[in-house]
C-alpha cells in the first residue's frame, strides 16, 4: 500500500513539473518566439535547473510541438464540432471559424507567425504536417458553400478561397503586430481590445462580401 501511494505522489510530481515548464515555455514563445527562446530561459521561467529541464524535454522544439498539439487540438476540437453541424448554416459556420482563429492567437499569440516560419522553412517537419492536415477544408463544409451558391444565397466562390479569407484576415494582425506596434504606438490591452472587435469585423466582412 505504501509502495502504491509513493508512485502516486511520484507520478503527481511528475506532472506538476511538467505543468510547470509547459506553461513557463508558453510565455517564453510568446516573448521571444521559438527562435529566440533558449532552453535556459524556460528553465528560468519555470525556477528549476536546466538539467531537470532536459530531463523531461530533449529540445525546445519537442518542447514547442507539445504546447502546439495541445492547443492545436483544443481548437480543431471546436471547430469540428460546428463545421459538420447540420443545424448551423453557412454564416453562423463563417463566425464560429473567425472567433475561434483569433481566440486561439489570442490565447497563443507566438503560434502565427511561427507556423508561418515553419512552413516556409521546413514544410516536411512534423509539426508542419500535424498543420496541414488539421487545416484541410472539410468536405461538408465545401458542399454546404456550393449548396449556397446554387440557392443563390452567397455569390459564386472557390471554397478555397473563402477558407483562405477567414484564416489570413483573422491570423494576420497577430504575424504584423510588432510592425503594428512600432508605427501606432499601439499597447498590447489595446492590441487585445482591437482584436476582440476583429471578431465581428471580419465575419461581417466577409459575409457582406458574398451575400448576395
């Protein structure tokens, strides 16, 4: 019985650990991006030894591809669940995808312009193909365009080309922030309020633009 309840605490310690420097690299990406961020500086963050660090996470690259599958998965959960959904229609879907894409850069801020990075710089990592994956268009949702455009309901688009309106006009502000920042002298709760208003801004943009 002693022995089990020492693998419990054991085990729980591990985790905590692991919490502990999950959430410390976190904010080390968001300062410093996954190029500038060192090993030592989440190891700082996170107020234990760089050996322990290394213990648990071999590179910071290991490291970065969990904090991105963990919050990679939380958001394509969600929008799994409404992009299939029968009860929703077309505009509803084009709001969800906008508010949930900038709730993640939000929450994520250093994940945009690093997958953009990545991508121009080593699109057959892994990371890379976990993204690419994810971010296929989904066949229900490319019939449920089409079915609009032949009701009349939205004008004639690629698909494509409409899930590539909502991804680049939600993402981008979160890849330009730092120019932003230097040519408005804009703060970063400023930068957030601007964001929660991007939310309706760009639905309604982009559905005034196909609607017919």
């Amino acid at each position: 019985m002693t022995q089990i309840k020492e693998t419990e605490v054991i085990k729980e310690i591990r985790i905590s650990t692991e919490e502990k420097i999950v959430t410390a690299a976190r904010k080390v990406f968001t300062k410093k991006g996954l190029s500038g961020a060192r090993m030592q500086d989440i190891a700082d963050e996170a107020g234990i030894n760089k050996a322990l660090l290394h213990y648990y996470f071999r590179s910071k690259e290991k490291l970065f591809e969990k904090i991105f599958e963990e919050a990679s998965t939380k958001m394509f959960t969600k929008i799994t669940e409404f992009i299939d959904s029968k009860e929703m229609n077309l505009f509803e879907k084009i709001e969800k995808m906008v508010e949930n894409q900038i709730v993640m850069s939000m929450e994520n801020p250093f994940l945009p312009a690093f997958v953009v990075n990545e991508f121009h710089q080593n699109a057959e990592s892994s990371i890379c193909q976990t993204i690419g994956q994810k971010m296929t268009v989904s066949k229900k949702l490319i019939e449920q365009i089409q079915e609009a455009v032949n009701q009349g309901f939205i004008r004639p688009i690629n698909p494509l080309q409409l899930f590539i309106n909502i991804m680049s006009l939600s993402m981008f502000p979160f890849i330009a922030k730092p120019i932003m920042q230097i040519n408005t002298g804009l703060s970063d709760e400023l930068f957030a309020v601007l964001m929660e208003q991007r939310k309706k801004e760009v639905a309604d943009f982009i559905i005034r633009a196909i609607r017919m």
